[in-house]
C-alpha cells in the first residue's frame, strides 16, 4: 500500500519547508548566497543538514525557490504603487522610485537579486524578474502614447532601457565593497533621467 501523508505530517513537512526558506532569506539578506551554505542553513532553520534535501533536491533549487519568493515581493510592491497613481509620468516615477528606495534599503537582498553570481537555476529566476519589470514599464509607456502624454516611441525599447539604466545606476551603491551613501539624490537623479528618456514631464 502506497503511503499517503496523514495531515499533521503535511503540515509539518510544510513548517519546516517554510523555516527552511526563512532561514535562506535571512542569509541572502546577511551575507548573499555565499552566506547560504547548506550547513548554514540547517543551523538557521533549527533542522538536520540532511533534512534539507528532503525539500528542495540540491542548494540551488532551494535559492531558486527564495529568490522567485523574495523577487515576487518585490515586484509586486511596485505593481501596486503603480497602480495607485493615474498619469503615465506618476506611474513612471513610482515605478522607478519605489523599486530604487527599497533596494537602496536592502542592500545586501538586492545585490542578490540583481547582481551576484549565481547558478543557472536562479539566473532564470533572475530573468523572469526583469521580464516583470519590461512588462510593468512598457504597459505604462504604452499607455502614455495612446493618451498623448508621452510621445510616440517602441514602447518597448523604452521599457528595457529605463530597466536596465535603474539596475545599471544602482550597482554601484549597491556594492558591497561601495560606500553607502545618502538615497535621496541617488533615486532623484535615477528616475529624472528615466523620465527624460520617454519624454515625460518630470514635475
């Protein structure tokens, strides 16, 4: 008779799933995925090193998992400011302000997300990530040119450009071996430069 899981030990293989996710995102958080040694992980989590592969099939699996849990928080607390503001030029630069002011908080977590090495699993999370943002930015900037708001332009061109100059702009405070600075001008200038680009006002 095959075993079938009695609801009390699916709970509990979920808890420790759980713990275990926890405990990688508080590592990425710390020292990024160096830090994220198995070892280390079962120490955080309070379970057997051995356990772990009783969820997740290898590390990287389970830093893919983390990632794709920590990079879809993300995403959508910049979907939801987005769509709490009308024009396309306010959309805009709630997009590029929110997204820079949280990684500028987090440092260490968006290092990760968006500029450490890492293995082939998480780097197609990483590339799902930056599709989200190219959707959510060439939505706003297509809806910009049929208002008349923004002038007519590939939507989305300007979409991987504006991504990819915020990620680029950011690496540098971002760095663990920078000097951190103050955020303010940093995201003022980041998300004046991407207005420009599509031809929003910036006030």
């Amino acid at each position: 008779m095959a075993y079938r899981p009695t609801a009390r030990t699916e709970a509990t293989r979920l808890a420790h799933r759980e713990r275990l996710l926890d405990a990688a995102r508080q590592l990425l958080a710390e020292g990024g995925y160096q830090a994220a040694s198995i070892s280390a992980l079962a120490r955080r989590a309070g379970v057997a090193t051995g356990s772990v592969y009783n969820h997740f099939a290898s590390k990287q699996e389970l830093l893919a998992a983390v990632f794709r849990h920590v990079a879809g928080h993300e995403l959508d607390a910049v979907r939801e400011a987005v769509r709490a503001r009308s024009s396309a030029g306010e959309q805009l630069r709630a997009l590029v302000e929110v997204f820079s002011y949280r990684a500028l908080h987090s440092p260490r977590t968006a290092w990760a997300l968006l500029a450490e090495p890492v293995d082939p699993l998480v780097e197609e999370e990483r590339l799902t990530y930056r599709r989200g943002y190219h959707l959510l930015a060439e939505t706003v900037i297509v809806a910009g040119i049929t208002s008349g708001e923004l002038p007519p332009q590939n939507a989305q061109l300007s979409a991987a450009a504006v991504i990819g100059a915020v990620g680029e702009a950011l690496l540098g405070p971002l760095s663990p071996v920078g000097a951190r600075t103050d955020p303010e001008p940093v995201v003022e200038s980041i998300t004046e430069l991407c207005l420009r680009a599509v031809g929003a006002k910036s006030a």
